[in-house]
C-alpha cells in the first residue's frame, strides 16, 4: 500500500524529475560563479509578492500607457451608425446584387430567407463633420459622440473571418476563434506589468443593458496558458466590487494577514519543491486581494466626483453598473495606474427590431463615449490613454426577416465593419478604408473591391483586419507583436498568431 504521505512524490511525473534534478545542478553552478553561500540564499528567499513584465523593457518608444476597449458584444450595423450610403435609399427593397455577394458565405438564418436578401437601407439621418480629412459622417443615433468626432480615428475596413458571435468574439479578443489563448489585456500585463500595485493589471466591467443576448465567457479576459495572475479582474456592480473582498464575519484584517503569511509560506515550500510558476501567481494574487480591500472601496467611491462630471457622463452614472458609470469607473482606474481596461456592452444582436434596439443602445453608451473622451482630454490623459470601440463583425445591408420603412432586422457581416479609436498615439479627426456603395465589400480608392488576405505575408493598403488591430494596439504600448511570445506545448505563441500588421497610417 502506497504511503499517503508520498503521494505526491509518487505523482511526480518524469519531466518534473528532470526539470528538478536540473534546477538543483544550476542552483549549484550559479553559487560557485557568485559566491557561494550567499547564491544559494539569494535562490530561496521569499518569493517578490509584485508583478512586473516579462519584457526587460520597450520594444520601442510608446505612444500610450493605458488602453480602454469599449467593447459592443453583438455586431453593432455600421449602416445604421457609421457607414454612410445615401445610394442605397432608391434601391429599397432590391435584391442584392450576385456579384456584390461573390458567393460569400452567409449564416444559416438567411441562407434560406424566403424574401431573398433585400437591401435595406438605414432609416437615419447622418450629418458630415467636417476635419482635417475627407470628413467624417455620423448618425443621429450618436449626437454626443459627433460633438468629439474631431478626437477619433474612424475605421470602416475592418473585416474578420468568423460569421458567429462566440467565435469571432474570441478571435477578436485572443487572436484564435479557437478557445483557450490569452486575452489582449492579459498579452499586456505579461508583458508590461503594473503600474499600480494596489489594483489588478487588468480589470473588466459588464455594463448593463436592455438586451443581454449573448454570453460572455471569463476566458475573454482569461490567460489561457499564461501565469494565472494576469487574468482580468471582473468587477462587479452589485454587492461587493470584487468577489470574496470582504473578510467573513469574525476576521479581523491582522487574521487575515497572518492566514495570508501562513499561506505564503506553505506555498514558497511547495515552490521550492516543484518550481510551478502558478504557485508564484497564487501568492501574487493573495497579496494582490489584500491589498485591494483598501483600494477597490476607495475606487467604487464617486463622492469626490464634481457636480460637472456626473452631468458631463449623464443621469446613468448614478446608477451602478450602467455604461456610464463603467466608463466614470475606467477614468478612474486610469488615473490609478491600471494598464488595461475592458467595458463589454451587450445587446447588438439586431436580427429584427434593429431601430428599437439599437435606438436603445445608443441611448446607453452614447454620452458616456463622448464624456469619457472629453473628461480624459481636460484631465491631460487622452495623449497616453488609447480609447478603442467596436464589436465583433458589423450587420449586413440586407435585410433578415420583414422589411418596412420603420423596422428591419440584419445579419452578421465579417467582411467589413467600423471601429474607432482616440488618444494613446493615433491620428484625430480622420477615416480610414471605405466599402463599396453597398457597405459589403472594401474598395480602393477607384472603388475596386479588395479581397484582403491575413495569410498574406504583405498587408493590403486600406485594410484592417482585426491581426492588424491587436497589433496596432501593441505597438502603440510599445510593443512589438512578433516579439512579444509565449512558448507553451513546444512552440511560441503570440497574439497575433503568425499574422498583423501594424498600421501605421494611424499612428500620430
């Protein structure tokens, strides 16, 4: 009968003998090259309770510090909102040309439409803000967000691969529509750490809606294979911010330190013995929730807040967990140190009743898009903080289900749609890419279709695939994207994959 007091010596697997037996042999050799005893010390004294980067440094000069992803979870129809097409008005009810689709693939839910696929143009009045560029036209869903259209960088040309939600959700967020890669925000605190040890690297917050369609899954701010400790921090709107922050009643904090020393020691033993990089994110995330328990009620505490800045976001940041309240709480965070900061909106799943819906979506994010730039402008933190917007794939200009002058449904469309972006580096005022008068397909500037290719080791000019965004977004944090890798299961990992493109077209 096996000694349950060696079982888990009897579990050690054969690679964990070696990497063992190996650790001790370099552990030997670094005490004969730098002194003796004291190396062996140096080798076992506790384990640094702070997180800092992977990288030594930048890859290169960056241009912000501080990301905040404004993430609409569903598809929002960039007909409706961005991608003017007032040609579209006199072919109401046509149907969309063949060779406009060229046989692209379509979801199962109009594949077999009855009706065909009507174009359907959008219902809104758009106005043309006038910059130092061709102009920027902005619908009149969004009256806040056009009063800072001179702040962003509007992209039409983003296009994908995945048709559905979870997977291009999780390839927009990890670079594989496969599950189980790190998330953006956790590529970037492993690679740059923290500027705050107080708060997490990394903190994500669900902002309510009227329509929570799909669900969101905690691997899109997961590690995937990274150290467990860059994960996002899911704040919470109800009850306490953080899970578990509270003490249970009877634990006074001097309990919980000495648990948490306690702890730590048991855990630096089981280091000593295995060399399991995750024991040392477990002590970093102990010591990181005790110290949160002073720094999160603080952060969730808007009594400081100005009379000007409750009216400059709106009504709803008063109530908690509202988008406006997400976006007053990522302005703080920032002003914290927090590196990276996700808001996901839910709700933009328009298959039918897309002016209802969307009417109320604009409603919840509108004023606190445009409250959220101007209050980082003012503040003198829009230069290094990069604010990104965007869901998973655009709406289709064909129409899904019935079709009337007030009311329409669209599909999923990957193959363009449009993201902004301000501050952190990127050009003010200006678009980039444009589709063809349909809003299908981008096209060049004599208005040839292009058929961009991530595969492609040349980047198509006018294009943004989402490889392109995340490695865009990398750099302007000073990271190089090809360098920035992980190797897991005998290969190197990136965000990006083996593809992306920085574009620099963007770059300030």
């Amino acid at each position: 009968m096996n000694d349950p007091l060696r079982e888990n010596d009897l579990m050690m697997t054969r690679r964990q003998l070696f990497g063992r037996g190996v650790l001790g042999l370099g552990t030997s050799a670094l005490a004969g090259l730098f002194g003796g005893n004291d190396a062996i010390a140096a080798t076992t004294s506790p384990i640094a309770t702070t997180s800092s980067g992977h990288m030594d440094g930048l890859h290169h000069r960056a241009k912000a510090k501080h990301v905040i992803y404004l993430f609409m979870s569903g598809g929002p129809s960039h007909h409706d909102m961005w991608d003017y097409k007032p040609e579209l008005s006199k072919k109401f009810g046509e149907q969309l040309p063949d060779h406009v689709r060229d046989g692209q693939r379509v979801t199962g839910m109009t594949s077999n439409q009855k009706s065909g696929l009507p174009i359907c143009p959008s219902k809104y009045k758009f106005t043309k803000h006038e910059n130092n560029d061709r102009g920027v036209w902005v619908s009149e869903l969004l009256p806040h967000t056009a009063k800072v259209v001179k702040e962003l960088c509007v992209v039409h040309s983003t296009f994908t691969e995945a048709i559905n939600h979870d997977p291009a959700i999780t390839y927009i967020q990890t670079g594989s529509q496969v599950p189980g890669r790190p998330s953006l925000g956790a590529w970037l605190s492993y690679g740059l750490g923290s500027l705050n040890k107080n708060l997490p690297h990394y903190v994500v917050m669900h902002a309510k809606t009227s329509f929570p369609e799909q669900s969101l899954f905690n691997r899109l701010w997961g590690t995937g294979f990274l150290p467990s400790d860059h994960q996002g921090l899911l704040m919470r709107s109800q009850g306490d911010p953080i899970l578990y922050l509270s003490n249970p009643d009877g634990v006074t904090g001097s309990d919980r330190r000495a648990q948490l020393d306690a702890l730590a020691a048991i855990n630096q033993q089981q280091y000593e013995r295995f060399a399991d990089p995750e024991i040392v994110a477990r002590i970093r995330q102990h010591e990181m929730a005790y110290r949160m328990q002073t720094s999160v009620p603080e952060l969730m505490d808007f009594s400081n807040e100005s009379d000007a800045t409750f009216e400059l976001y709106g009504d709803q940041t008063q109530q908690p967990g509202s988008f406006a309240a997400c976006c007053l709480n990522a302005r703080r965070l920032v002003e914290r140190g927090v590196r990276n900061i996700q808001i996901f909106h839910r709700g933009w799943d328009a298959h039918s009743s897309l002016p209802k819906e969307h009417e109320s979506q604009c409603r919840d994010i509108d004023q606190a898009c445009a409250a959220l730039i101007l209050d980082l402008k003012q503040r003198g933190m829009l230069d290094d903080t990069l604010v990104v917007w965007g869901g998973e794939f655009g709406r289709t200009v064909y129409c899904q289900g019935r079709l009337t002058n007030a009311n329409y449904g669209r599909d999923h469309h990957p193959r363009c749609f449009t993201v902004w972006m301000a501050g952190g580096g990127v050009k003010p005022g200006i678009t980039y890419g444009q589709t063809d008068k349909y809003g299908y397909n981008i096209v060049d500037s004599d208005g040839n279709v292009l058929n961009p290719q991530p595969t492609k080791d040349e980047w198509t000019p006018g294009t943004m695939h989402i490889h392109d965004l995340n490695a865009t977004i990398l750099h302007l944090m000073g990271i190089d994207h090809k360098r920035l890798t992980y190797r897991y299961q005998g290969r190197d990992f990136r965000l990006t994959d083996v593809h992306g493109h920085v574009i620099r077209d963007l770059i300030a």
